[in-house]
C-alpha cells in the first residue's frame, strides 16, 4: 500500500510539474510576443525631422548641446544672459560697438599700466596679466567644418538653379521670404538673439515633451502632404522641368 501511495504521489508530482512547464511556457511567448508588439510600437513611432538619435546626439552632442539643453544650468544661464546683455547694449540703448571696445580698452589698459608703475611705490605685486594664445586645432576644425557647409550650400543652390528638384526650389524660395521678411521687422543683432534665445529654449522643452510634439508633428506633417499632393497634382506637375543627370550624361 505504502508503495502505491507513493506511485500515486510520483504522477501527482510530475502532473503538477507539466502544468507548472505549460504555464511558464506560456507566460515565457506571452512575454515575448509583448516584447516584439513594444519593439514594433517602438519603431513605428513618428520622430520630428526623421530623428532617430536622442536629442542630445542629434544637436551634435558634447558642450554645445549641454548648454542648449541645459546639462549645466550655471553656463546656460551664463550664455542667455550674456546675450541679453549684448542685444539690450547694441540694440535696446543703440552704443556703438567700434566704440565701446575703444573705451572698455583704453580702461583696462590705463588701469592696468598705472597699477604695474604704482606697484614699486605701494610695495605691491604687479598685476599677473595672462599670456593668450589662441590653439591653432580648434581654428583649423572650425574652418574646415565652415568650409564644408559652405560647399554643400553652394551645391544645394546649383541644384535648385537647374531645375531638377522642384520640391527643394519651393521649399528654399519659402524659407528665404521668411527670412527676408522677419529681416524686415527687425535688425541682425536682434535676429541673432532671437536665435540664441530659441537654441536655449526650444531643445529643452522639445526634450521634456517630445512625445506630445511629435504626436502632433505626425498629424502636422500628413496634412501638409495631402496639401502638397493636391498642389502637385493641379500645379506643379503642369511646370516643365530641366534635364535630368541621367539625362545629362546620357
């Protein structure tokens, strides 16, 4: 008897341990099928411009995008601030920058010539003036990176100038009346701190909600196509367009 019962025992035990097998099994592909529906909801997401990098690489990563997405609030708040001190001085009170170099020039080295004389009277040391040498690295990677963009624009604008991409030449003529036309309403300096205040702005609130702004960028961006693909399709397609490069070669 006491061998049967431990038969008994035996097959309830490994009953008990397919079931435990059945379920885990089961749990272990439900898993796996929400892993591949959250891999696939995480490709299928709509990113603004195309962006699959986080934002802090795509503004290029390092200091510049630390400042822009304040990373350290002391150098953020260091950046906006001097910027406005610089519109309000040149813009808001209308100085003269040529002139007040001149001045801030003539004081510091008028103060600093009679310092280092007075300092053999008044049993002082002499002022510790800095020897500043710009780096020649930093010079010749900042030219070179403005060389290349300048030779892209050029290219883009030689594009546009043949007639191939009708799409980039209405999209380059909008964006030059738009900048002629807030060129109109305001000065340089106050265009460039208008920029620098959006750089300081705009990144970091974009990261904070980027998931509601692209929701509504994606719902932005398939209005827009519709509206182009009517354009297209009354207009556009109607224009008569340059050679081709195959065209060309051909």
């Amino acid at each position: 008897m006491a061998g049967h019962h431990k038969e008994e025992d035996k097959n309830e035990e490994s009953f008990m341990e397919k079931i435990a097998d059945k379920i885990h099994g089961n749990d272990s592909s439900s898993s796996d099928n929400e892993d591949k529906k959250k891999s696939s909801t995480k490709v299928k997401v709509y990113r603004l411009f195309g962006r699959e990098k986080p934002v802090h690489k795509a503004l290029g990563g390092g200091k510049p995008a630390d400042v822009f997405l304040w990373r350290d609030k002391k150098v953020s708040a260091g950046v906006l601030g001097g910027a406005t001190a610089i519109w309000v001085l040149f813009d808001v009170l209308e100085n003269n920058l040529l002139t007040l170099v001149c001045h801030t020039l003539i004081l510091a080295l008028a103060i600093l010539f009679l310092w280092s004389n007075a300092s053999t009277f008044i049993n002082k040391s002499p002022p510790r003036i800095p020897d500043v040498n710009i780096p020649e690295k930093p010079v010749l990677k900042f030219a070179s990176a403005l060389r290349i963009e300048i030779n892209r624009v050029f290219s883009t604008l030689r594009e546009i100038a043949s007639g191939r991409d009708l799409k980039k030449f209405i999209s380059v003529i909008a964006g030059l009346w738009v900048l002629s036309f807030i060129g109109s309403c305001c000065g340089f300096l106050t265009l460039v701190y208008i920029i620098t205040v959006l750089l300081c702005t705009v990144p970091v609130l974009y990261e904070k909600y980027e998931d509601k702004v692209d929701s509504l960028a994606e719902k932005a961006m398939a209005e827009l196509k519709k509206m182009y693909a009517v354009l297209d399709d009354k207009v556009l397609s109607k224009i008569p367009r340059g050679p081709s490069k195959d065209q060309k070669r051909a």
